[in-house]
C-alpha cells in the first residue's frame, strides 16, 4: 500500500531569523548612511605664505602690522580690533613653519602643475621660496562669530609683507594669489566675514557648479547637477543670492529668492561630505 509522502517540514524560527537578520542588516546600512549624511562639518580656513626666508616673522611684529601699523585702515577705523586680535590667543589659531629644505614637494611646480600651467610667474615665484607659513584656523565645534574671518587674512599680508611678498596658496580654495591681489582683497572688502571674500563659485566644462569656500564656516559644499547651456548665467546669479542666505543664517533651510519676476527654491540633498543641490522655479496656480 502507498503512503502519501508528506512535505517536509520548515523550520519557521530560523527563517524568521534569517529573515530579521536581513532586515537589520540592510536598516543598519541606511541608517549609517543617513547618520553620515548629517554629521558636522569641521570650521576649517588655511593659507599658506609662501615666504624667502627659513623662519617665521617676529610675532610682535606681526601683531603691529596687523593692528597698529595696519595699512587698511579707513577712515580711522580698524576693524581687526580687541575681538579680532584675540584669535590670536585662541587654540583653533594655529602658524606653522615648512621648510623647504624638509618639504621639497610643496615647492615643485609638478605638485602644482593644473594650478601653474597657465602661470609661470608662479612657478618661478614658488621655486625661489624657502618656506611657507602655515596659517590656519580649525574647529571641530560650530564657531560662534566670523572674527577669524576678518582677522586672517589681515595675518596672511602682514606675513607676507614681513618675509618677501611672495606668493599665497589659499588651501580650501585650492588657488594660488599674487601678493598684488591679496593687496585687491583687502582694499576691496574692508569687512572680510562676507562670501564675496571667502566662497569661490566653479563650473565645469559640462556646467556643473561647485562651491569652494561654506568650509571656513563650518558649512557644506554645494554642488549642482549639469545646468543646460541657456540656464547658466541664470543659475550663476541664483547661486550667488542662495550662498548669501546660507552664509548668514549658516542653513540650507526654506531657501527662496527671486529673479526677472520668478521666485526660485534651493532643494539640499546632503551625500557624504557635499550638500547635492536643485534649483526649482515657483510654478504659480492658475486656480
């Protein structure tokens, strides 16, 4: 007599098991993703004075030629005062010396070459250095006030003027300056905590968009999708007014501006270390 085969039994724990393990694995995964997505951003701002002598500049002198004998001064205002000057004395402010002779690599054009390949004045000028005064500012914290900001760049002149004229990598730029457009900079912007004097806008040549700059206060880069070709002065000049807002209220949050009579959004998506961003035009209702 045939006995009718019975299925085989399934062990329904260990799939639920297997199952749950799964699922948790796969939420574990998002979940970092996502917290990663919103960590903090360091404060970071460096420059490097590229300078003819093998020692760092007297500090008193430094301090003078930056507070006292500052030649920016306008109207009798000096706007690196007591507050200014104490990042001096903060520990985020940090100047250090590279010797040439120890760092042969930060004095060869070849390190450079993008940078310097349209600029052998450049290349010459960083060839006949002998060191580099590392100025910088960092912090880990959000920073309470632009001090730093104004303070800075005052420091990198002074220390420029100091040891040589020589040439100035702004390192969060990516950029090399003259010491005549430092001179520019200064002149122009008498209040130095602004995004005209610390935020870069870069296209590439497939007209994406890039911000280099939000870093030294803590912030995000931006970053655009590919622009279309007739939208681009458009998208420049929306940039420009949406890095304002973000510049002043430190977020990317309920960004709007307006422009030949349409209101335009800036939509954030934070990945990994970049702020990925969309510009919407307003479509208003016909209702």
């Amino acid at each position: 007599m045939n006995q009718a085969l019975n299925p085989p039994a399934f062990n329904t724990e260990a799939i639920t098991f297997v199952l749950g393990f799964i699922f948790a694995f796969f939420l574990v995964r998002r979940l970092s993703v996502w917290l990663s997505s919103y960590k903090k951003t360091p404060t970071h701002v460096e420059y490097w004075v590229y300078s003819t002598q093998d020692k760092l500049p007297d500090q008193n002198e430094l301090m003078k030629a930056i507070v006292g004998a500052n030649p920016y001064i306008k109207n009798g205002i000096n706007h690196i005062g007591p507050s200014e000057g104490l990042v001096f004395s903060d520990v985020r402010f940090k100047i250090a010396l590279v010797l040439k002779t120890k760092n042969q690599q930060f004095f060869s054009p070849a390190t450079f070459e993008d940078e310097l390949l349209e600029r052998p004045e450049l290349a010459e000028a960083l060839q006949k250095s002998e060191s580099i005064i590392k100025i910088q500012y960092s912090s880990n914290q959000p920073v309470k006030n632009f001090n730093y900001l104004q303070m800075l760049p005052h420091a990198v002149m002074a220390a420029s003027n100091l040891t040589g004229k020589g040439i100035i990598f702004d390192a969060i730029h990516k950029k090399f300056y003259t010491h005549a457009h430092w001179h520019e900079l200064l002149s122009t912007h008498f209040k130095l905590d602004c995004p005209e004097a610390h935020v870069l806008v870069n296209e590439s040549e497939d007209h994406c968009f890039s911000t280099l700059g939000l870093a030294k206060i803590g912030l995000r880069e931006l970053e655009t999708l590919t622009v279309p070709h007739d939208l681009v002065h458009l998208t420049k000049e929306l940039l420009s007014d949406f890095i304002s807002q973000i510049w002043s209220t430190r977020s990317y949050k309920d960004l709007k501006t307006e422009k030949y009579g349409d209101q335009f959004i800036l939509q954030p998506n934070p990945i990994h270390s970049v702020m990925k961003v969309r510009i919407h035009r307003i479509q208003e209702s016909n209702s």
